[in-house]
C-alpha cells in the first residue's frame, strides 16, 4: 500500500510465502512504477469513468493495482485466480479503505 506520492505505508508478503523479486525491487514497484501508471491511466477517467484497477500479469504471477482515494494497494495473485475475479477484488480492497 502506497500514498498518491508513492510513500509506502505497508508492504508484506503472506507467511510461508518465498518472493520470486528482489526486496529493492518490491519497493519500486509501489514507489514509482504503480504511481506512475495509475496517474496515466487516471488521465483518461474524465472521458472514460473511474479507473477500477490495474493488471499486469506475468509469466509467474498478476499484479493487480488499485487505486484509493489517497493512494493505491499493489496485490500479487496466483495465476490460477480467473480474470473475472479482478473487478470483485478490487471492489473488496475498496470497500477496506
């Protein structure tokens, strides 16, 4: 979880699970890259509707990005977790805030 500037608030991986990247890399990812993808998509809203979330999916696993009103929440997921899924976590991690 990261703050609109990139500020990281939480970063945690589940017990018992191994990280397939770098420490550094993890927080790069919530500083800057995430910041900076959600603030180009968001660009787009005033003409397309609230951004709901954002997906990269990888070889070994997604990352699903969604934004907050005062930032965003990066979640890794399996790749077995089914796409039409996505929109009903992001809904959850929002309802969170």
């Amino acid at each position: 979880m990261a703050t609109n500037k990139g500020a990281v608030i939480f970063a945690q991986m589940r017990n018992g699970v191994t990280s397939m990247t770098p420490a550094s890399n993890k927080l790069t990812d919530l500083e800057i890259r995430a910041q900076y993808i959600i603030e180009s998509a968001e660009l787009e809203s005033r003409w397309v509707g609230p951004l709901d979330h954002i997906t990269f999916c990888f070889e070994k696993y997604v990352e699903l990005i969604v934004p907050l009103k005062d930032g965003y929440v990066a979640v890794n997921l399996e790749k077995d977790v089914p796409s039409e899924s996505y929109p009903k976590i992001s809904k959850a991690i929002r309802e969170l805030e």
